[in-house]
C-alpha cells in the first residue's frame, strides 16, 4: 500500500522513521475489537490484519512469505491516484495494483517503514475487514482494507497466521486510504521534493 507510492511520487530520502516491533513478538490482544465471526476467529482476525500491518511498518521478505499466498493480487485506486498524481485519469482506477507475491513483496521491500495502528477488526469465513492508521512525518493517515484469506495446507509448515492448527495466508488485498492527506505530508516532509496535486471542486482548483 505505502507500495512504491514514494518511488512513484517521490523518495522518502532523508525522512526519519519510527521502526515497529516485529510481529512475532505481538500477541493476538488489541483494544476495540469488534470482529463476530464465525470461521475465523477474532483472534486470528487480529493477526491477519497486524501481520499486514507488519508488512508496511517492520518489512521483511521471509515475513511476506509468511503471510502472503502466492496467488497473491492488490487493488488499491488511492495507490492508483497517488502513483499518477496530479494527471490522474478514469484509465488509472480500478485496476489491479500490484498482479503478483513477487512485484508486491519488491515494492514494499523498497520501501522504508511507516508505523502502523490497527483500530477494529471484522471478519467473516474467508475475509478479514480493518481499519487502521499509518502515521509517515506529518500527519496521520486512515484507512480501511479488506484482505480475503485463504486456509494453509496442513503440510506446508511455517506458513500463515492462527492461534491453533488453522492457518491463514492473504490472497487478495483492497485498500483505501486517504491519499490527499498522504501527498500532503511527502509535499510538506520531504526536502527538496516538489510534489502537488490539482483537486477541482465545483468549477474551483484548489492546489493540494
């Protein structure tokens, strides 16, 4: 998601980080939980949403394996605007992100870490729902994804996230999040870095 946004818009060179702890140390426990579920459980619910979050705050490639299937495909249109900013057209939406595990993984790999909060969870048979925040050098950023997840076979070990023996792997990923207030934090945090978007409101352009 925070994908190769900054390669595309601009790098984040010289911006300060905060490094989230690695989720093998996290614990299934968060406050405003509000998942009902009825196969997959609240706790591996929490995992599967902390584990991508992992992803984008503390990456690494061996975790990537870990979480996402190999089948794996994004669709993200804030991903879309942010990469063709300012010029974005009707083309550039609603098209797949990121088509493979592999492409997903490089661009996130290429990227440095943004400090993520998981707010709520939802989850039902084959998919988990979240909202969470991503904190980059300004200001806060929300969002909302949807991850459909798959069960892990029994007799590939070390795969997926679950409390018990069920296993989860990430199959297909949508996510939204607010991509203004994003380009608004690389225009003001990062030196040297001329980034702008024209946003047309009733007849009026207003410079983002």
């Amino acid at each position: 998601m925070r994908t190769s946004i900054a390669a595309a818009v601009c790098p984040f060179m010289g911006l300060v980080f905060c490094t989230a702890q690695p989720f093998n140390n996290i614990t299934s426990k968060a406050t405003n939980n509000t998942s009902t579920t009825s196969c997959i459980s609240p706790a591996d619910a929490i995992l599967i949403a902390n584990g991508f979050g992992q992803i984008l705050s503390n990456f690494t490639t061996s975790w990537g394996d870990v979480l996402i299937a190999d089948d794996y495909i994004d669709q993200s249109d804030s991903v879309a605007t942010l990469m063709h900013s300012p010029n974005v057209l009707a083309s550039d939406l609603g098209k797949t992100t990121f088509s493979s595990k592999a492409s997903f993984l490089a661009g996130e790999a290429a990227q440095p870490g943004v400090p993520f909060s998981l707010l709520n969870t939802w989850s039902s048979c084959d998919a988990v729902t979240f909202r969470y925040v991503l904190s980059p050098p300004g200001l806060d950023v929300q969002g909302i994804a949807v991850a459909e997840v798959v069960e892990v076979a029994k007799n590939e070990t070390g795969k997926g996230v679950g409390e018990g023996s069920q296993k989860w792997q990430i199959k297909t990923f949508y996510g939204e999040f607010n991509s203004a207030v994003w380009l608004t934090d690389l225009k003001d945090g990062i030196v040297g870095c001329d980034v702008s978007g024209n946003v047309t409101v009733a007849g009026n352009e207003t410079v983002v």
